[in-house]
C-alpha cells in the first residue's frame, strides 16, 4: 500500500505515490467531440477551484479540469481547512457551465457524488477481480454518500466536494484520500482507500474513471435540462445514499438544529428529515448520524 520511508523532493522519492502525467491523462481524456476540453497537473497550488475560477474568468471552456499534486489551502464545506500531504489523494476541480434551470443547478454536487462513488467502488472492485480476490461482483470498498454529498465509508469520511458558483457557470473540487496512511489523517473521522485495503494504489486509472463516469452523468442530466427523475440520477443518489433511514441531527445555517429520521432525497436535492412537527425539507446543513 506504500513506501513508509520519509518524502524526498523528487516525486518520486515516495514509491508508493507516483506522480500523475499530464500528458498521459489527456490522451486518455481530452478528444475531439469528447465532454473533456483539457486536463492540467500542477505540482501544488493554494485551491483548484480558485484557480480554476480565475481561468473560467479568462475564457477557459467547460470540461477544463485542474489536478494538483499537493493542496495547500484547500477548503470543505463552510470553510473548513484540509491539508494532506504530497500525491496522497487526487484533488482536483472541474469547470461547469450547465444550460439547466436555476432551480436544477444543486444536483450538479450530488451528480458529482453519485459519480465518485460509482467509479470508487468499481475500480476497486476490478483491481481485486484482475487479481483473483474477488467473486460475484462484490464492492471491496463500500462507498456510500452522506448527504448532500460526502462519500463515506462506514462513518468515516473518503472523499469531500465543494461546488461553487462562478460567473455563468460552476466550478467543482473534489478531495479523494488514496494513499493516506492513518498517521498522516487531519482527524480521525476519516479515512482513505489505502486504510480500507483497497487493491487500488494508482491515482491515475482512478482519476480517469471517475472523469469518465461524471462525464457520462452530466451530459445526460444536462441533456434533460437537468430533470433528476428522467436522467435516473434522484434513484441513482438515493440507492447510494447511506443518510436515508437513519436517525439524524442536522446543523441548519444560523445555529437552529433539526432531528428526526432522514426519510427522502426530494426532486430539488433537498434531505425530507420526518420529526416530531411532521416532514421538513432541508437544503443546506451539516448532517450528523445519530448512532
């Protein structure tokens, strides 16, 4: 799963987080008539989604995508801060420029989940199959999404999306932990591919499939004016979402709470919480799952 020995300046100087090539993943993403526009490595930056905001700003087309090696002022969700080290983790952000409804506009981050946790769990379900390990098709990781779309292993974090508005479109980062050992996590409600075992230490071949499988999610969605019943992306969601049925507290904006049992993911992307006052339609919160 890795090289435990110190990181040297070279990048390979940890053999168990190989860099990615940009040059390799454009030939196997960007081609004409494709969805991908352009694919850039950069060795470190402060946010690829304000990066990549500034290069939306200066004409950059849609399905330009930015990947960094190291992210040194990443942010999550009301703006929490999230360090990891070198090559251990793709991060990486895409630019969106949706012609869907207003109202639509909030699938694109669970569109952006339900497409990080199909290739997650088909990858390394492959890896294990090609290896022999692994019959009937089961998942070796079992990812799963807590809304509104962090991807899950049991209860601990895999991977964070941040979708953020720009001028005439969207930008959005996704955080994948891959190599992260449990020495290095920022806090230990997380955890990576290579702590749940997966067979799957390659970022690149993870990276392209996760691309591959967004790509075909939004241009259907998009296709449909961004209808999440006719594209199959609400049933898509709700199948892997582990929020639904549990017990939950949800942190509203303001410091209002909300419990009661996570009961359905509506047409507009809203969590339907069932509490003592009946059903309430939630758009924006942090969600907790009460064990």
């Amino acid at each position: 799963m890795g090289f435990d020995g110190g990181v040297s300046d070279s990048p390979y100087g940890d053999l168990g987080r190989p860099p990615l090539h940009e040059a390799a993943l454009r030939r196997a993403l960007v081609s004409e008539g494709g969805f991908w526009r352009d694919v850039r490595v950069v060795d470190s930056t402060g946010s690829t989604n304000a990066d990549l905001a500034e290069r939306a700003a200066e004409g950059a087309p849609e399905g330009t995508v930015l990947v960094t090696e190291m992210q040194t002022a990443g942010r999550g969700r009301q703006g929490r801060s999230w360090t990891a080290p070198p090559r251990s983790g793709l991060m990486f952000s895409m630019l969106l420029r949706p012609d869907v409804p207003v109202p639509a506009l909030g699938w694109a981050p669970l569109l952006t989940g339900v497409a990080v946790a199909t290739a997650v769990r088909r990858m390394t379900a492959w890896a294990q199959e090609g290896e022999g390990f692994l019959a009937g098709g089961d998942v070796a990781v079992d990812a799963r999404l807590k809304w509104p779309n962090d991807l899950m292993v049991g209860e601990r974090k895999l991977a964070g999306i941040l979708a953020e508005k720009i001028d005439g479109g969207l930008v959005i980062g996704v955080g994948l932990n891959v190599g992260l050992r449990e020495s290095e996590l920022p806090v230990e409600t997380a955890t990576s591919l290579a702590i749940e075992r997966a067979p799957l230490s390659d970022r690149a071949p993870l990276l392209r499939a996760i691309l591959r499988e967004f790509a075909t999610w939004y241009r259907e969605w998009t296709a449909l004016g961004g209808d999440p019943e006719t594209s199959g992306l609400r049933t898509a969601y709700k199948d892997l979402c582990a929020t639904l049925g549990r017990t939950v507290r949800v942190e509203l904006p303001g410091g209002r709470t909300l419990a009661g049992t996570a009961r359905d993911v509506d047409g507009a992307g809203r969590l339907v919480v069932a509490g003592t006052g009946g059903d309430s339609a939630v758009s924006a919160g942090d969600v907790v799952h009460v064990r």
